[in-house]
C-alpha cells in the first residue's frame, strides 16, 4: 500500500483519495479464471479480497480515471474508460534464451544461465537511472525463470504509450532471430548506449557465459559463432583451433600461446583455462591480426570496422538482454505482483538487490511452504499470525521473507515514500501561494 498509494493516503491535504480506488487488480483464480478491473477502496478490502478468494495469482494494472468496476458506466461518457498512470515495466524470461543455453531448456533454471539475468539487472538498471535520470526501479524474481522490473517514477508513470514504445525500442538492440542468426541493432559505429553496454557484456560473456554454457565446445553454437565471422578469420581460426584441439588434449598444458597478435596468457600465470575460453581468445586474436593485414583505403577500414564488429555481435548475441517489448509498450498491460507464489514452483517473487544480482540464487528462494513451517516453528502453535519479534515487527520478518523484505525497502520503497511526501508538500506550498495571490487579488 505505500507503493501503490504514492502516498495519496488522504491523510495530506493534496492526496487524492481516490487514487488508490482507480487502480485495476487482476485475479486468477483455480481453473486459469482471470478476473479482471477489480478495485479497492484501501488496503484492508484487498486483504480481505485475497482472504476470500485465495487467487492463485495477482496482477498489477493501471490507474484509470474511474473506478475500474464501475467502468461500464462510462464507456459511452465523453472521458470513456481510459488508464491515466502506470509504472513503467519489463519482463525478461530465461525462455527467450533457448537458442543460446546448453544448461537447460523451457522452464530450466540453474546457475549457469542465472548469470543471463544478473546481467540483464546490469545493463537495465544502469540505462534507466543514467540514460534516462531515473531514480526509483526495483527488479523482482518472477518466481520461476525470469526477471521484472518496475520504474515507478512519477515522470515514468505518466509516459504516453508512444513513449514507453520508444523507451523499449531504445533498449532492444536485440531483435529476435533470422535465418539462425540473431538481429542486432549494434551498428558499425556504437551508439553510446551501446558501447556501454558492451563493456559490461563483455566481462560477462568471458567470465560466466562463454564457460559455464561451452559455447565453444557446444557444435551448435561453434557452428552458429563462426557464421558470424568474416571468411577471412574463419579460415585463420580453424587452423588456430586445430593446434589448440592437440594443446588442449594433453594432460600436462596449462597455458596454450597463440600464434599471432594477442593470444595466450598475458601475465605469465598457469592457470587452466577451459577450452572455450582458449577457442575464445583464438578468435580474438585472429580478428585483430587479419585487420592488422588490411591496408588503409577506405574499404580496408569498413572490412576492419566489420571484423572488429563481428566479435561485438558474438557477445551481444549470448548476453544482451531480450526483452519482451509487448510488455512494457503498453500502459494497460497487466504485470504479476511481487511477492507473489508462483503456482507452479510455489517460490514468492522475491525483490532482487541490483547491486547483489549475481549473488542471488533462484535455488534457494523461499517458498509458500517453507514459509507457513517458518511460522509454525516461530509461534510453537498456529497462531503465527500474532507474533511478533522485540522490535514489533510481523511474524514474517523472522522467516526466509524478512530479508526479502528489507531488500524490497532499502532499494527501493524508502527513498520513494521520501520523495512522494516531498512531492506532496511541494504541491500544497505551491497551492498556498497560489491562493494567497487569488485573495491579494
């Protein structure tokens, strides 16, 4: 309810009280029955509302300019039935990555591909708040295999549908796949945007993605990597690979050099590395010598600009975040709650820390039933519900929720409730003054 109001509590003279009221709910219930334009006069109906009819899940929509349940009565009115705010949001779902992930496929989700969310949390969390000034977004667990983010800014809130479109669009530079290969909005020269992204993409794509997935010793995805090449460094690299194969094949190698420009270890250390990592640093190193080879016309320079293009395209293709556009495009578009259970994991949509992203482990998310045995174990009978610990707070603080919690208010919740009041109290000293005019007047 603290988020949700943005502080019209009607308990400030500039509060609008009905705000809360206008805000569409989504319930499903048993049988996959979706029960839309539910609304709420406060916090204690919609308690009361999933007490009753225990939804299996719940949707977050827009405020609209009445009250959801009574739009019937103003669908033929000149206003008609229309949201008027919404939080700008973004879905990303492990799914959408089949093409890239050897870990698994659908509904898998493991430590080796989480590392495609932490960085996908990365590069929107900093895109957001530095590209587009904003300051309140919080990520959240889908409960299953995927990430939400929310920007809850009241500037993000009152984005036309156009501009959220254009938002998406902004950070989709990946665009789906054609002809096996994916479509990149990378371009010969970066756009800023894009060569930022790169260096965090980079460092993920070497350190978690190349190896935890062997893309490199994967057929497939060798196959689909050396596609990207030019001719050219393909025909380096397969030689370059072939020596690697033998290196690789003895016991006794730790270090394998290359031959040419930039290969092998460059700090003398003897540190195994994997052979994807090896096949990896071939590439690299047999791109940078084949542009050392073009000359300096004006086609030699596109021919390098390519090839140094094409290992960017590598790493953009495994580990740029991919988006469901569809999601965010629209401000009447329905986006699960957080803290939610997922019905089919019964893990709660935890908030994530951006900061601690790749710390967080799907894995050991808490669940419904952990949670009531939490409870149970805390209260020593079942009457959990009036527990409390020294500090006053809910039951659920002294289960695997509290620190979901905390996280959900520290990174998110206690700088928003700070800048609604400032809000508030700048809009009735606006209005002061606007009234005391009226009066001199």
């Amino acid at each position: 309810m603290q988020w949700l109001q943005y502080a019209n509590d009607s308990k400030h003279p500039q509060a609008d009280g009905t705000y809360f009221n206008r805000r569409e709910f989504c319930f499903t219930l048993d049988g996959d029955v979706f029960v839309r334009y539910q609304s709420f006069k406060n916090g204690q109906e919609l308690r009361s509302a999933i007490q009753k009819r225990v939804p299996s899940k719940i949707d977050i929509g827009p405020v609209y300019n009445v009250d959801p349940q009574k739009r019937a009565a103003y669908s033929n009115a000149g206003g008609g039935f229309t949201p008027q705010e919404r939080e700008l949001v973004f879905d990303i779902d492990l799914t959408d990555y089949d093409d890239v992930r050897t870990c698994g496929q659908g509904a898998h989700i493991c430590g080796k591909c989480w590392p495609l969310m932490a960085v996908a949390i990365d590069i929107l969390n900093r895109a957001l708040r530095e590209d587009f000034g904003f300051k309140h977004v919080f990520f959240v667990f889908s409960g299953r295999r995927g990430v939400h983010a929310w920007v809850c800014d009241e500037r993000a809130r009152h984005l036309s549908d156009d501009s959220r479109a254009a938002i998406a669009n902004y950070l989709s530079v990946y665009k789906g796949q054609e002809k096996g290969l994916a479509k990149l909005t990378t371009g010969i020269e970066s756009h800023p945007f894009v060569a930022k992204s790169h260096e965090v993409l980079l460092k993920a794509f070497e350190s978690s993605v190349l190896v935890d997935q062997k893309l490199l010793e994967d057929d497939t995805q060798k196959a689909t990597i050396l596609s990207m090449l030019s001719q050219g460094v393909r025909d380096a690299v397969a030689v370059e690979w072939k020596r690697i194969d033998k290196e690789f094949e003895k016991e006794s190698v730790e270090v394998v050099t290359f031959n040419g420009d930039g290969g092998g270890g460059d700090d003398g250390k003897n540190d195994k590395k994997s052979l994807s990592t090896l096949r990896w640093e071939a590439i690299k190193a047999c791109t940078k010598k084949e542009c050392n080879k073009q000359g300096k016309s004006k086609d030699s320079s596109r021919n390098v600009k390519l090839m140094e293009k094409a290992l960017k395209d590598v790493v953009f293709a495994y580990t740029y975040p991919r988006l469901d556009i569809e999601v965010s495009k629209k401000m009447n578009h329905l986006l699960k709650a957080p803290f939610c259970v997922h019905p089919k994991t019964g893990k709660v949509c935890v908030p994530i820390d951006p900061a601690r992203a790749w710390e967080f482990n799907p894995d050991t998310v808490c669940t419904v039933g952990q949670l009531l045995n939490e409870l149970n174990e805390k209260s020593g009978v079942d009457n959990a519900s009036k527990l409390e610990d020294k500090d006053g707070e809910s039951a659920y603080m002294m289960t695997g929720m509290g620190q979901a919690v905390r996280t959900f208010r520290e990174c998110f919740l206690d700088s928003l409730v700070k800048e609604n009041k400032n809000v508030l109290t700048e809009k009735a000293r606006v209005a002061a003054e606007i009234q005391d005019v009226q009066m001199a007047w």
